[in-house]
C-alpha cells in the first residue's frame, strides 16, 4: 500500500478482505509518503 507492495493471499489463513484493505489504505495514507 504505501511502498507500493501488493496485499497478497497468506493461504490457508489471513486472507486479505474489504474490510482490512481499507484500514491498510487508511493507515498508509495517514503516514504519507515515503521519503528517499
């Protein structure tokens, strides 16, 4: 999300959902960006 890594599948557990992307979105925007 904020370093532009992709959310992927753990499978069997901790499949990413609607409701934990948007917290993941939420979260990485209240940080802001990275700096180099």
């Amino acid at each position: 999300a904020r370093a532009g890594i992709q959310i992927h599948d753990r499978a069997p557990a901790m499949r990413p959902n609607e409701t934990g992307l948007a917290m993941v979105q939420r979260f990485a925007a209240s940080l802001g960006r990275l700096s180099a």
